[in-house]
C-alpha cells in the first residue's frame, strides 16, 4: 500500500528550501511554521523526515520514495549511549568523544529525536530509564460534524509469536472499506522484551531494533488512514532496559502512525466530546467489567472523558458508568502460554464507534460495533518474515 500523500506544494516548497542551503531541522521547523495544517502537529523528527520524503519524491519526478533502509549505528553514536547511560557533563562528552562542543550538543539532541529518553539535571545529561509524566493531549480538528465514525485496536504484540498480523490486516481492510479515516490503538503494539522470564522464547524479533523495524514493516498501512497510539506495559520495556520509547522511533518512521504518549491520552474529537486511550498496568479481574468501572470510579468529575477506550486485558466489551461509554478493545494476539496457564482468554478482534453528535459536540447517541475473530492462525507471524 502507497504511504500517505505528500502534496506537490510541499514537495516543490522543500526543493526550494533545500537549494537554499538549509539543513533538514532547519527545513523541518520553516515548513512548521509556513503550512501547519500539513507540519504543525508532526515533531522534530517527523518533520525532518517527512521533508527527506518530500525532497525525495521531488528529485524521483513525484514517484513514491523508496522505504528507508536503516543504517548500523555508527560507532560514535554506540561510544555517546554507552557514556550517558551513566550520565556525563557536556564538557567530559566532548573530551571522551574528541569533538567540539556544538557537535556534542548535536549528537545528544539527535538521540532525542531517535527516542532515546534523555534528562539533564545540574548539568549531567543521562539517558533515564523512567519516562517523566506529560500530558498527552491531541485535539482533532472538528467541522461541525454530526456524525463521527472511528475504529479501535490494541495488544498487536507485534514481535511475538502469537500475533495475528492477518486479522489485523483484516481489520484494516474493514475499516478501509467502510470508509473509517481514524484508528485509535490503545498500547502494546509491539511485545517488548523481558517482562518475565521465559518470555525471549515467545519472540521472533529480539531488541528494540528489531521489532521497531519489522512494525514499521508489517503494521497496516491504507490511503487516508491514520492510527493514532499509545504504548503500553510491553513497548515500555524498552524503556526499563536502555532508556528508549519506541513510540516516538514508530512515528518518525511511518508518517500515518501518530504517537499520542505512554499509557494514555486525551483525543479532542469535538468541544463536546473526548475519547480517552488507557493502558492499565494491572492484571485481570474475576469479571471483565470489574476493572473498568475501578477505573471509571477513580475519576473526578471534572476529568471525566466522554468515552474511555481500555486496552491491556485482551477482553471486548462494552458498557456506559456514570455517563462515560467505556469499551474494552480485545486483540490481535492469540492466546499465549502464559495466560493459559493463568487461564485468561483473548477476545480477538476491533471495534468500530459511531457517534451522533449535537450542534455542540456532545453526544446524543452511542454506536459501538465489534468485530471478532473465533480462530487464530498457527505461527502467523511466519506469513510476514
């Protein structure tokens, strides 16, 4: 499938920049500021990278540019990791590594943008193994609009052995047909390492590279879709062994994945309407509602969201608390070895929301659709190698 349009605007405006002599953040930021209906909501990275794509499907004469092919780390982006995993001053990088100190000051800003997790205190840049809390919040431009229609994913596990990268095709494809322009994924797109033991034998793509790369790969791509996500307890593992958030590698790699934060966020549908995204941290309960209306109940009044997709559980299921339509959003990862042996099900499959909305945005009626699936399919992750 061909990756989401770049104008011819864009391309020729780069071009232009380009022969200018301006660098690819400098190019980044400029087109930030002159067309932010296409730039404004993109980060550092995603702004560089889509003004690499745009050059590029310029000089190709408008033809699609090839995918990217991921270089090996240079040795003197290894040599900084290593150095800031303990922690270092600007002045002892630049004697360790040999360079000046607007160099140094460069290589620590590009590891931001590569998703490394970095934080200065006093004057010592390291890179943590704990992200710091933000507030995710993406507001969706709203024309007014009576009905809205979106779709729901969550737990891919892309990366393990148990994901069903057809289904979720499938569901792409569904989405696609019906004519759905955004898909929420409420966390763990892909299966992270290390979240118990035995689990290196429950991959078949090992290390954050690995599986960034094969997402960025197999994870559905349709014209005119965006998936917005967050991640969740198993993308975070990446976080507690080397101080990176793959979210932000995923969406400077795929400009039709937008990353909303780690374990929730705010969408902005409307001025009267807000889909929270959750991905709990907890494990399952003796009845799938249970854990929602916990969560539902621990709300303030004034935080309430007017829908809250919950990923995590592998379990769909619908059901309205104290005036928040709340939506368990299933999976597309069979069931694995661990949880039969704790004997928890997966509810395989997606959901589609339609809501009605009134002249404020507020809703005045609530249609969720699931779609399941009954039947995984053995080793198909061995279909997208």
């Amino acid at each position: 499938m061909a990756g989401p349009r770049i104008s011819e605007e864009v391309c020729q405006r780069v071009s232009e920049l380009k022969a200018e002599g301006l660098t690819w953040a400098e190019m980044g930021e400029r087109m930030r500021q002159e067309m932010p209906e296409e730039f404004g909501q993109l980060s550092t990275f995603q702004a560089r990278n889509r003004c690499r794509n745009a050059y590029l499907r310029q000089q190709m004469g408008g033809q699609a540019a090839p995918p990217p092919v991921k270089p090996d780390k240079p040795k003197a982006t290894e040599d900084i990791i290593g150095i800031l995993s303990k922690g270092s001053s600007l002045p002892d990088l630049v004697e360790r590594l040999g360079v000046s100190q607007r160099v140094a000051e460069a290589m620590v800003e590009d590891l931001k943008d590569q998703g490394y997790n970095l934080q200065e205190q006093r004057g010592v840049h390291s890179i943590s193994r704990i992200l710091p809390p933000t507030d995710n919040w993406v507001m969706k431009p709203w024309g007014g609009e009576t009905t809205l229609r979106f779709g729901l994913v969550s737990d891919t596990h892309i990366g393990g052995v148990d994901t069903q990268l057809t289904l979720l095709h499938h569901l792409y494809d569904r989405f696609a047909m019906e004519g759905i322009a955004d898909v929420y994924h409420c966390g763990d797109i892909t299966d992270g390492e290390k979240m118990r033991p035995g689990q290196e034998y429950e991959l078949y793509m090992h290390g954050a590279d690995a599986q960034v790369a094969h997402t960025v790969k197999v994870y559905p791509r349709r014209k005119g879709l965006t998936t917005t996500f967050i991640t969740g307890n198993h993308d975070y593992s990446f976080v507690k062994t080397m101080g990176l958030d793959i979210g932000l590698q995923l969406a400077a790699q795929r400009e039709d994945l937008v990353y909303a934060g780690y374990m929730s966020a705010i969408i902005q549908l409307s001025p009267g309407c807000t889909l929270e995204l959750r991905h709990p941290q907890d494990g399952s309960a003796y009845a799938m509602s249970y854990k929602p209306q916990k969560i539902i109940e621990a709300l303030s009044g004034g935080e309430k969201p007017s829908i809250m997709a919950i990923g995590h559980y592998h379990k769909m299921m619908y059901m309205e608390y104290r005036s928040i339509h709340s939506l368990l959003c299933g999976t597309t990862a069979a069931q694995t070895v661990f949880m039969r042996g704790k004997g928890l099900s997966a509810h395989m499959g997606g959901v589609i929301v339609e809501l009605k909305l009134r002249e404020d945005g507020v809703i005045s009626e609530f249609t969720p659709r699931f779609i399941p699936f009954y039947a995984a399919t053995k080793d198909d992750y061995k279909n997208w190698l």
